[in-house]
C-alpha cells in the first residue's frame, strides 16, 4: 500500500456484496521467501478457513542479475525444502482436507526463457503462476520505479507492454495461471484507471485477455489488492467484464504471506466474481484442469 494516505473510494464498478463461496485457494507463500509462517501452519490456517483446496505457490528463485529485497533469505537454497514440505502435506492430507496442492509463483523472465523451463520442470508442481514483477528489468511494484520523473506518457506505455508481455507469457505454455493480471496498478491506481477508461488500453488488454482464452490460462482473481489501500481486488471491473467476454477461466488467490490472510474477504471476492457472470473457478491438479462451482 502507501502508507499515510488515506483509503480511496471504490471504485464504482468494484461490487462487493455477496456470499458466494470459495473452496480454492491458489496462491499462498511461506517463511522460505518473505511469508511469516511454514507451509504446515499454513495449511492449519486454510483447514481453518474452511477450505477444501489449498496451493502453496512459492516465489521462484530468481536468476542471476535479479534481486528482490523483500526475501528474507536465501530462497534458491531454501526452496528445496519448501518443495520438500509441500509434497508431504499434500501426501498426508487427511480425509477431512484441504487437499494440498504444490505450486509456484514464477517470476516471468522473458530473457531468462530457459531458466525459466528448467525450474518450472524441476518438481511436480500441480500449477504454476506466472507474474509479471518486472518489466525490461523495471520492478514493477518499486515505489522508486513510478516516481515523480516518471512521465504520464511512460505510465500509459508501461501499462500497455505489461498487457503485451502476458500475452507472451500466455502463449509460452509454462504457467497454468496469471497471477494478480492488473499487478500493476499498485504504485499507480490512478493513472492505471484513467488508461482503461481509455481508448489505447483496447488493444493491449484484449490482446492478453485473448491468449489467456486460446491457451487456457486462467486469470487469477485476487484478494490482496482488498488489502491495499485503493481496496480493489485484481483485476479491476473493467478486466474482469472484458475476461468474461472474452471466455478466460478464473481462480482465486489470497496472495496470503501471514495464516490471518488466508482465505480471507473471499465471500466478498465470490460476490464480486459473481458479479460480473462468472460462476466456476478452476484449480489444477498435476497441471489438469478441475471446475469447482462457488
């Protein structure tokens, strides 16, 4: 968020109101990158929560050149072991559930392509989520890479080739979902909102919304922008009535770091998905799509 202002008024197309249920949580992190909590009592959270479905989708170690100072420690040491404790919860869920699934949250790389196949082809991950955190090697969520400096006419163009490159990554056939698709609001709500109100964000976007649907990634319908202080989830009203148009599958994601988060406001995220037609969400089991009705 950013700290010291006060919360915006939803948007206006951001509806709210509903009790639908959610019985699948995709995407949620662990102490091995800057998560508070292990895997275990993150699953204990979700049992909790009522959940009938549980992904752990651990950050991808980065490459060399590529740094995120968030992580608490060593993540390409620690994930094997992340990996590891994953795959014993998932064997010795019990009967009563959630049935635990192994993800990934892979940082899309485009100059790190075979990178990225290697680690995405290193443990049996039920899904894997792609997430555009960088763009031409900008942070996207830095607050120093949307400063003052930074020109209205670069915001708008950054905004368009973050659409362009998931389309890319789409079409890539290494990740079964993109994560938090409008991420990139985050440092720039505004600006970000104007852009769709426009015309030029037409084209962008319906070329990201189109290879979701050819390829069949499903879009992730996340709680965590409910968390910030603009209180939209991601995507934003005008992406979620184009997704549905355009045919793209859906799944939800807390986006949890700490066992409080997880699961949490998703009667409110059904209510808003609902809103805007949709009435399944899929999750993956060993890469395979599954319909859940919520």
């Amino acid at each position: 968020g950013r700290p010291g202002r006060a919360p915006r008024a939803r948007h206006p197309g951001c509806r709210l109101r509903g009790t639908a249920m959610i019985r699948a949580d995709l995407h949620n992190h662990t102490l091995a990158s800057h998560g508070t909590a292990s895997a275990g009592d993150m699953v204990a959270a979700a049992r909790a929560a009522g959940l009938a479905w549980f992904g752990l989708s651990e950050h991808s170690p980065l490459p060399e050149g590529f740094h995120c100072a968030l992580y608490k420690g060593d993540l390409a040491r620690d994930f094997p072991r992340y990996a590891a404790d994953v795959l014993r919860l998932r064997e010795t869920a019990p009967p009563e559930g959630p049935r635990v699934l192994l993800g990934l949250e892979l940082d899309w790389l485009p100059s790190r392509q075979a990178y990225m196949r290697e680690l995405v082809a290193a443990w049996p991950f039920d899904y894997v989520l792609g997430s555009l955190h960088y763009l031409d090697g900008m942070s996207v969520g830095a607050p120093a890479s949307w400063s003052a400096r930074v020109s209205n006419a670069e915001r708008r163009a950054r905004f368009a080739a973050y659409f362009y490159e998931m389309a890319s990554m789409a079409r890539s056939g290494l990740v079964q979902v993109a994560a938090h698709p409008d991420f990139i609001k985050l440092r720039a709500w505004d600006e970000f909102h104007a852009w769709l109100e426009s015309p030029e964000s037409r084209a962008p976007l319906m070329a990201a919304l189109e290879a979701l649907a050819a390829s069949g990634t499903a879009m992730e319908v996340s709680a965590a922008g409910l968390r910030q202080d603009f209180a939209e989830p991601y995507p934003a009203p005008p992406v979620m009535r184009l997704a549905r148009e355009a045919g793209v599958d859906i799944c939800f994601g807390s986006d949890a770091h700490a066992p409080e988060d997880v699961g949490r406001q998703f009667a409110r995220l059904g209510g808003y998905a609902r809103s805007f037609g949709f009435t399944d969400s899929v999750i993956f089991i060993n890469r395979e799509r599954r319909r859940l009705a919520f």
